[in-house]
C-alpha cells in the first residue's frame, strides 16, 4: 500500500508536467496540465503561496520556463498545490 505521498505523485504524474526555474523568483514552478499553465511557489498552499494561472500552453512564453523534475521530489506543500488545480 503506498503512502499518501506515493499516491498523490501517481495521480498527478499521469496529468501534470512539473518545471523548474534557476531564476531567484518566489513563483519558480511552472506546472502544465493538460493545455494550461500554472506558476507556483514552494508553499503553493501557504497563504503567503503563489498558485496562479499563467494562460493557456499558446499564450505563454516556454522559453524561461527551465527544466523539467521529477513530480516525486517535489515538497508535499507543492503535492496538494497541483492537485488542486486537477
């Protein structure tokens, strides 16, 4: 039986893409679903979080967007963040 971690990262593995910025900003994730785009901070669920809607994959710029990472490795806080834009 997995543990809440495993199953949230299964769930979002299969419907999210997850990148990630080397630039020093709060919002440095940017997370894809399906034909939106997200940006997000570490504490994407904390009240002082970022967790916006950046516009659709054709309106926004990929060009900053960094590299991708492995959905497992990112913090629980940004876990729930994504899922709840599921």
């Amino acid at each position: 039986m997995k543990n809440g971690k495993e199953a949230l990262v299964d769930v979002i593995r299969k419907r999210a893409r997850v990148y990630l910025t080397d630039e020093d900003v709060m919002d440095r994730w940017t997370i894809v679903i399906g034909g939106e785009v997200f940006t997000m901070s570490d504490n994407a669920t904390a009240p002082n979080g970022v967790n916006q809607y950046m516009g659709t994959v054709r309106e926004v710029d990929f060009s900053r967007i960094g590299i991708r990472v492995n959905i497992a490795k990112l913090p629980y806080q940004m876990l729930l963040g994504i899922k709840s834009r599921l």
